[in-house]
C-alpha cells in the first residue's frame, strides 16, 4: 500500500464528510434536498456542473482509450464538448423555466398526466443507473490501485460513501463535492499535462512525431480506425455523445439549483469554458501514457486502460505525484455518483411517490424519507450491476448512457418546446421506444456478448453489431415521438403550448385566458 496515497484518500474523504456535515444543517426541506434550495451562482454552478460532467470516464476513461486507440480515443473528448454547445442554445433556459426539481416536471408542464411523469421518471432512473455503473467500475480501479483492495471492495467502499452524502447532504453538499472536486481536478490535470508536455520540449510538432514510433500502433496511432473499423460505428458514437448531454438528467437538474433561466446559461457559459480546458488537456494525458507508461503496462494495470493517467502520474512524478492524481480521480468518482444517485432518488421520491402515487399530497417529512430510502436502494441496485462491468472501459460504458439519454429523453424535451401539435401519446411513446430500443440494442450488441472471454460481460456473437446503438435508437427516439403524435386520436388544448412557449423563453406564466385575449386582439 502507498502510505501517501492512503493519507490523500482519508483527506478527501475527510474534506467530503465534512461538507457532507454542515450541508446538513442547511437541508430541511424538499427544495434544499433536490436542488439546494436555488441558492447556488452561476460560477459556482457552472464549476458544479464541470465538476458533474468530468467524470471517471472524462480523467480516467479517455486517457486510457486514447493511449490505447489513439485518435479514436479523442472522439469521446471532442463529442463530450461539442455537446455543451447543444444544451447552452437549445435546452438549458426553457428548462429552467419550465421546470423545477426534475426533468419530469419540466414535461409536466405542458402535460400534466400521471403516465407521462411516471415514464419520464423511468427514463431518469434508468439512465443515472446506467451512468454510475461507469463511475463505480473507475472506483474499483483507482482504489485497487491505490490501495490494493480487491475490486468488490472499492466499488463497495464508494457506494457506501456516495449514500452518505444524499442522505444527509442532498444537493447542497452534492454541489460543493463537486465544486472542490473540478478544482482538484482541473490542478491535477494541468500540472501532468505540463510535465507531458515539457518531455517533448513545449513542441506540438515534436510530440505528434513521437507517437508516430511510441505505440504499437506505429503511424496508425493518429488516424482514426484503430478501435472503430466500422465508420457506422464512429458516427453512432459522436451521434450519442453529442445528443447525449442534452438528455442526460443529473445534468439537468443542475439548472434548477439556481434562481433563474439567465443565471442557468451562465452557468453553462462558465461550465463550457472549463469542461473545452479539460479536455484538450485529456489529449496530453493520453499520449503522455502511451509514450512513457507504455501498452503493455497499462493493459496489465487495467485491460480497459483505466488506470492509464495514474500510471503516468506515478512516471513523471513519483509516489507523491501519483498520491494526489489517485486521490483526485477517487474526489472525481464520489462527486459523480453522489449527483446521479441523487437524481434517481428525487425522480423516484418527486415523481412517482409525490405526484402519483400520493397525487400531490405528499409532506414535505414523507417526500425526504422516500428520497432517502430511493437513495439507498438506487446506490445498492448500481453496485451489484458493477460488480459484473469490471472490463469495460468506462469513457465507453458511460458513452452508452448518453445514447440511452439521447434516445428516450432528449426528443420529447424538444417536441414539448418546439412542436405545437404534440401530445401525451407522442410524449410516451417517444420515450418508452427511445429506452426500450436503447438498452435492448446494448443488451444483444458487441459490449454484452463478445466470442472471447473477457471481452465483454457475456460468452457469445453479438446480434446488433454496432458497439453503440446511437445511430439507430436515436432516430427509433424522434420516430416513435412522431408517429405516436400523429396517429394518436388525442389533441391538446393549442392554448397550452402559446403559455408554456411564452414561459419557456421568457420565464413569465401566461394563463390560458390571456393567451386567448391576445389572439383576439391581434
């Protein structure tokens, strides 16, 4: 065991308790539970949702698929960017607007049906589920490699942690994990990617030429087509990751922790800046680890490469240097899944115990008791499914969250805003096909079923070929959206959608009866 690893890692783990603590006093309420009470700035929610966003996938995830794929790697770093651009112009102030704890609500909004809130709540549930798996197998790595404990043991380790924080500190203390963690980690990475980037004398020039001899791949290690034969397969995976972001609903729920829609696109003006830094600095971490780690090194430590950027810590700087990288990516994971176990819970505790189940009606004491239970029960369903997911790469597990997220979410967020004639059949139908097809494609494709043992979960040839079903799920999403608008027999109040467009670019409500007046006068 690194006895300065292990002193990093009860610090942050001190660090997180203690936010955890005195967040505590400050979440009484639902509204302190789910979005802390709106209170948060737009630079203090933008470095939250940096800090949300780059993930284990994001530090650990990309600079071992680039060090191992080279270029195909770098598609997750340009997709998860490009994606921001998405959720700043089209998504993030209509949804502040129309919303208020959870993404449900914001639909709900226009139509107010128990079928609608119920699947919309699914589909959150689902997809934080799916994302924090990702997280949790990072977790077994970096611990493993931190501090020599088995694989089920780190995941159990970061499960137990991430509980604490939701029960006890909600979206408060959630935020500011996150915050101290995108500080951490944005230092960390610059100072390996300086370090990388001095070994090649400060040249661009020098470093692409270098990894031209430095892999196995030879010149091939900067052209795309190393991990992605098929060009299908390339596009499906951009498609999910720049869709994704704008589905994705413990990025959502980020914009309801502040007061307003313009403080909402700040935080994401601010949140770009950071994430676009970040990952042009995943660029360096990767070749640094292929040059001076080495494949096989890294293949050994991981299969996956998810140890690639600790492994290279460790070269460049030694015992201490690799202390604090592996203490910044265990901050990284705990922040991550805190934010998505809390999402899942408050769609469970908001949405169907709330608003369906107790129609309204709920207390304030009974919605926290139900969120804190959802809490629990959500953390141990996301551990036992890690526990299987042990050999995937993580930038490429939570790629396929953002497939499932573009899929079943980001249609239906478009028609409730966009399209006048939508409705509550086209609302459901959207995003029941865009789940069911996403996650169904994932079970019978190449990351479940490979011929070789340890490839992937399960023994056997895949029927879906592409690796991610973006490509195909993604439109399934849109169609099904369509299809069950149209054809569907049920027409909404036009009325509805005149207030919810003025509310949604606006943030003001308009009633039905002054909608009508204006018509009449113009």
């Amino acid at each position: 065991m690194n006895v300065s690893a292990f002193m990093l890692f009860l610090a942050i783990v001190a660090l997180t308790l203690v936010i955890t603590y005195y967040a505590s006093k400050k979440t009484k309420t639902t509204s302190e539970f789910y979005t802390a009470g709106g209170g948060l700035t737009g630079w203090q929610n933008g470095l939250a949702i940096a800090g949300d966003y780059m993930s284990a996938a994001s530090f650990l995830g990309i600079a071992g698929a680039i060090s191992l794929g080279g270029f195909d790697g770098f598609f997750y770093s340009i997709g998860y960017l490009v994606a921001y651009l998405v959720v700043l112009y089209i998504v993030a102030e209509p949804l502040r607007n129309l919303g208020k704890y959870t993404m449900a609500d914001m639909i709900a909004a226009r139509f107010n049906d128990k079928k609608i809130r119920g699947v919309a709540a699914l589909n959150t549930i689902s997809i934080s589920i799916f994302y924090m798996i990702a997280q949790l197998v990072g977790a077994g790595g970096i611990i493993h490699l931190l501090l020599g404990l088995d694989y089920s043991t780190s995941v159990l380790i970061v499960g137990v942690l991430m509980t604490i924080y939701v029960i006890f500190g909600g979206m408060t203390a959630t935020s500011w994990v996150q915050i101290s963690k995108a500080v951490l980690l944005m230092i960390g990475t610059f100072i390996i990617s300086l370090m990388v980037f001095a070994k090649f004398d400060y040249s661009i020039a020098n470093m692409f030429e270098h990894m031209k001899t430095a892999t196995p791949l030879g010149d091939t290690f900067l052209n795309p087509g190393n991990k992605y034969k098929n060009p299908i397969d390339t596009i499906s995976l951009n498609l999910a990751l720049v869709l994704g972001t704008a589905g994705l609903p413990h990025i959502l729920v980020r914009f309801f922790t502040v007061k307003d829609a313009p403080t909402a696109r700040k935080s994401v003006f601010y949140a770009t800046w950071l994430i676009g830094i970040f990952y042009i600095m995943t660029m360096f971490l990767g070749f640094g680890a292929a040059a001076f780690v080495g494949h096989d090194a890294i293949v050994e430590a991981n299969a996956a490469g998810n140890m690639a950027a600790p492994l290279l810590a460790d070269v460049l700087g030694g015992s201490m240097l690799f202390a604090f990288v592996s203490a910044v990516a265990f901050a990284t994971i705990l922040a991550v899944v805190a934010g998505l176990v809390l999402t899942a819970a408050s769609a469970f505790a908001h949405d169907f115990y709330s608003q369906i189940i107790r129609s309204g009606k709920a207390t304030e004491k009974e919605q926290m008791i139900a969120a804190r239970w959802a809490s629990v029960g959500v953390a141990v369903l996301s551990i036992i499914l890690a526990l299987f997911a042990q050999s995937l790469n993580v930038a490429f597990l939570v790629a396929l969250a953002f497939a499932v997220a573009a899929s079943a979410n980001l249609p239906v967020i478009l028609f409730t805003i966009y399209w006048k004639k939508f409705n509550t059949t086209g609302a459901v139908t959207g995003m029941v096909l865009g789940l069911v097809s996403a996650l169904l494609l994932v079970a019978i494709g190449p990351n479940v079923w490979a011929p070789e043992a340890g490839k992937a979960i399960l023994v056997g040839n895949p029927i879906f070929p592409l690796a991610n079903p973006g490509i195909v799920s993604i439109p399934l999403g849109f169609i099904g959206a369509f299809l069950g608008t149209i054809l569907s027999a049920k027409k909404e109040d036009p009325a509805k959608y005149d207030e919810i467009l003025v509310k949604a670019n606006t943030g003001l409500h308009l009633t039905n009866q002054e909608t009508k007046s204006e018509k009449a006068v113009s």
